[in-house]
C-alpha cells in the first residue's frame, strides 16, 4: 500500500496527464475548425448552384423555437457552504484554492498504540501545556512535550529560550534546539492562540509567515524522514477578551494552514472534529473559564483523536483490530 506522500505524488502526476490529454485535445480542435473555416472561404459547390436555386434545408436559417429553453434555477441549498460548520466529504483531490480546513484533514485511519508516540515531539504554547499539567492522559509518559507559554511560530523560528513549566521538570531551553535534539520521528505542531490575539491583518499574516518558515526549517533541520503534524488553531468561545480570537478568524487561518501543510508536505489535523461545537465554537464542557484554554476533560479526547489519525506507515504499531494491524511474529 503506498504512503500518503507517495498517494499525493500519484495524483499530481495523474493530474499533469490529465492536463497534458486536454491540452492536446484542445489543439486538434483548433486545428479542426481552422480546416473548416479554409474550406467553408473556399465553397466550390456554390459555383455549380443557379443564382435564384433555393437553399438546401440543412443550410437555410434554423427557425426560432416556438417554446423557450427551460431555465435552471440554483437553489442556496444546491451551492457549496464553505462558510458553515455541517459535515462535510473530503475527496481524493487535495489541490484546490481557498481550500476548507476541514477536507485537507487526515482522515481516521487505523488506530495505532500509544507507542506510537515514543519519539515525538509535540511543539505548543500553553494549550500543548495541558498534556504535562493534567494527569488524565499517558500522552506524557510518551511524547516528548515541548510546550511554552506565550509563545508562537516567530519564538520558534527565531530559537528563542523559553520555560517548558514546572510539570515538565526542565530548566529554560532554547525552543528550536530542543526539538531537533530530541531525534523525533515525528512532531506534531499546535500554536496560533498567542500570535493572534490581536484582531489587524498584519498580525494575521507574520503569524502565517513565520510558520512557513518554521516548517521550512524543522524540514531542514530534521529530513523528510520525519513526518510533521500541522493541527488547527484551537475554537474559543464567543465574547471572549482577546480580540484577534473569534470563530470567522481563526477557520480562515485555519484554511490557510492547511493549504499550507499540504503544499510542505506536511499533514493537517483537524482539532474542531472534537473540540467546536454546532456552531464552530469551543465546546462550553471543554472550555477553561477564561474560553481559550481547555479543560482537563479535553485531553483525552485529543489523544483518542490523534491516534485514530495518523498517516499510514507498516512500522506503525496498530492496535489489534485496526485494519493495519499485523500479528507479531513468533
């Protein structure tokens, strides 16, 4: 079975074959009608007619229709809402422009064991925070947790020393050193809550910014060999203080992260599956009292959501019963 990079490779090059059949198509066509439009100039039959001789009925003017072509109507409902929170269908083509957040999210694919997480890191701000603080889930007695308090894509990039908090039991550490050093196989990245919070396009876009950046280097610091995880900025809830923090804000930035992980070769986690309620915003029994940060309730369902939601590898250790599990060897 091959891997969802190789899956994407397969399809760009179905998707250049396409292109190049149509493209030749459209050439003969053209061809085509300027071999028609030659002879139709030239017309050597017209000579052989008498001048008053009435034409053919396949060369007389058509007639009007007596009844009007119908009309197609669109409803709104027929229209494609990329504005609403419904579910919706992801398809096999990952190529789009303003691209839904939602359909560039890997799908649930095999659940694998919490050794999965052995040698990831996972990079974050003080929402990541909550996997060392909360002892509700494992998660930190595998990952390695490299999470900082008001931190974004900008401390990162720029390795800046910041505290990963007392429940990791580290000293302040440089942030871009830590994670190359830990020798991940993967790294699952979740910031934007800090970078945000205020409401101007130019904050938007240095966030946006450094995170390429941020990706550009860890790709370049770790190889293709590691898989690196983009998950979507975190819902809120309504009226919250942080004025760069609202629903409609944070899904554009999310499609724009997801754009951005495909064309990096990078793959998106789409937290609001668990996290947002039927109106896209954080869940009130997940939320913190201050609406930005979440619950202790929240981290486990994060887990059981990241590990039904990995990329397909044959090294994975899938649980028994996923579709991928393999009977180990006696």
């Amino acid at each position: 079975m091959p891997t969802y990079r190789e899956f994407k490779e397969q399809l760009k090059r179905r998707r250049r074959k396409q292109i190049l059949r149509r493209s030749v198509a459209a050439l003969a066509g053209v061809l085509a009608l300027g071999v028609g439009l030659a002879l139709w100039q030239l017309r050597p039959w017209q000579l052989l007619k008498p001048v008053d001789a009435p034409l053919p009925q396949s060369e007389a003017s058509p007639q009007p229709s007596l009844s009007p072509e119908p009309t197609q109507t669109v409803t709104q409902q027929q229209k494609t809402q990329w504005d609403t929170l419904e579910p919706v269908t992801g398809t096999l083509d990952n190529t789009r422009y303003n691209s839904d957040f939602r359909l560039l999210g890997v799908p649930e694919n095999g659940q694998v064991d919490m050794r999965y997480f052995d040698r990831t890191a996972i990079l974050g701000d003080s929402v990541s925070q909550g996997w060392t603080v909360f002892n509700t889930s494992d998660m930190k007695e595998h990952a390695f947790i490299c999470a900082y308090k008001n931190i974004g894509p900008s401390q990162v990039v720029n390795n800046e020393v910041a505290d990963p908090g007392a429940a990791s039991g580290r000293e302040p550490e440089a942030i871009f050193d830590t994670i190359v050093n830990s020798n991940p196989k993967r790294v699952y990245i979740l910031l934007g809550t800090n970078a945000l919070v205020r409401n101007d396009e130019g904050a938007k876009q240095a966030y946006l910014a450094y995170y390429g950046q941020m990706l550009d280097q860890l790709r370049n610091a770790l190889g293709w060999g590691v898989d690196i995880y983009v998950q979507s900025v975190t819902p809120v809830r309504p009226g919250v203080t942080q004025p760069g923090l609202y629903r409609d804000r944070i899904n554009q930035v999310n499609n724009e992260l997801a754009q951005m992980a495909v064309e990096k070769g990078c793959y998106f986690i789409n937290l609001h599956e668990i996290l947002a309620d039927e109106n896209g915003d954080l869940r009130a029994d997940l939320a913190a009292a201050d609406g930005v940060h979440l619950k202790e309730e929240a981290y486990p369902l994060i887990r059981d959501y990241l590990v039904s939601h990995t990329v397909y590898h044959p090294d994975n250790p899938y649980l028994e019963g996923s579709p991928y599990y393999k009977a180990p060897v006696e």
